[in-house]
C-alpha cells in the first residue's frame, strides 16, 4: 500500500516537471529575441512594519530570478516610516544597485522613471 502511494506521489512529482520543462521551452522559443522590457516595481511603506525585510527581499527576488530579458528597477517609497524601518531599507538599498529608496516628500515622478 506505502509502495503505491510512494509510487503515485513520484508520478505525479515527474508529471509536473516535465510540464514546467515543456512550458519553458516553448516561452524561451515563443519570446522575440530582442524584446527588452523595463519595469518598475513600487513599494510604498508607511511607518513601522515588521514585515519590510521580506517584502523587499521577495521583490528582490522576483526580478533576480524573473526572465533575464526584463530591466526591473524596485522603488522603496518612504510615506512616513519610522527610523528602523528607514534603516532596513537604507541596509538592502545598499546591496543591490537596482533597488532604490525615495521619500515621498521629495519625489519628482519624471526623475524616478528616467532612473
């Protein structure tokens, strides 16, 4: 009985890959090759949030493992949070040269979407 369940969790597990597999040949054979796509990602926060680390870190991660043909930028939008949440922001800004952090009071909409 362990042997079948095993048995079908494993087909069922090879089935899904080899759907992902075919899935992403077919996106890498479908997409124009010299089709570049810039985006934006925006963040706002706004005073103390626990949660500011892996917000910005899971958006770090969708561009570093999204499609190497996308030009993303992250904006971390200052609305007012606190000096430890800055903090954490200023600290992860650092790290990666294309996440950025703006202040809401300061912000020019043209200068942010140029850079």
């Amino acid at each position: 009985m362990l042997k079948i369940i095993c048995l079908g969790i494993c087909i069922f597990l090879m089935v899904l890959g080899l759907i992902e597999t075919i899935k992403s040949i077919i996106v890498s054979i479908m997409s124009p090759k010299d089709y570049m796509e810039n985006s934006t990602i925006v963040i706002p926060i706004k005073k103390h949030n626990e949660e500011v680390e892996f917000l910005l870190r899971s958006a770090i991660c969708k561009v570093l493992w999204g499609s190497p043909k996308k030009n993303t930028s992250i904006i971390c939008l200052d609305c007012g949070m606190d000096y430890e949440t800055r903090k954490i922001c200023e600290l992860i800004c650092k790290d990666y040269e294309f996440i950025k952090l703006y202040d809401i009071n300061d912000i020019d909409s043209k200068a942010i979407l140029e850079n």
